[in-house]
C-alpha cells in the first residue's frame, strides 16, 4: 500500500530520487563541530529534505565511504515513488 505514500511526493523530493536513478552520489558527510551536512552530486541538500526521504523509505545508507561520509541509494520503494510521479508529471522526464 504505497499509494498514500507516492501521492505526497514533492517536486524537491521527486528530483533528489531522479537525480539518485540517474547516478547522482548522495552522500552524508559527518562532522564532529556541527553535525551531519548532505550533498547531491557535488551540491548541499536539505536536513529535512533528506529525512523526510529517508523516513518515507525512498533512500537508505548503503556504505560508508570512510568514517566521515556514508552513501545512500535508491529504494526499490523510492524507484516506484518516482515512477508513479513521473506517470502524473509527464513534463519532469526531460
């Protein structure tokens, strides 16, 4: 039952997904002064953005690069969260 799920997804939420399908590194970078920071492909993401994900199950930590930054990846729920907003939003695929 996924269905309530997908029908919230944002635009920000869909693009972070899409982004991660098409080979995008999200990565979590941990620092001891100030707390965790994301990054998108080289660029920052938000905290909240990135938990709402992570709540929701789209993206999980998939392997620590070091013991400063971890990787996340794509879920097969999030690939199906992305696929039925696409389906409504046929302007998001390019």
């Amino acid at each position: 039952m996924t269905e309530p799920m997908t029908a919230g997804l944002t635009g920000p939420q869909a693009r972070v997904l899409g982004a991660l399908r098409d080979g995008a590194a999200l990565i979590m970078h941990t620092r001891t002064e100030r707390g965790a920071f994301y990054t998108l492909g080289g660029r920052r993401l938000s905290v909240t953005l990135l938990k709402d994900l992570e709540r929701l199950r789209y993206v999980s930590r998939s392997a620590g690069a070091g013991r400063t930054a971890v990787a996340y990846e794509l879920t097969p729920g999030g690939s199906a969260a992305l696929a039925q907003w696409e389906s409504g939003n046929p302007a998001s695929r390019g």
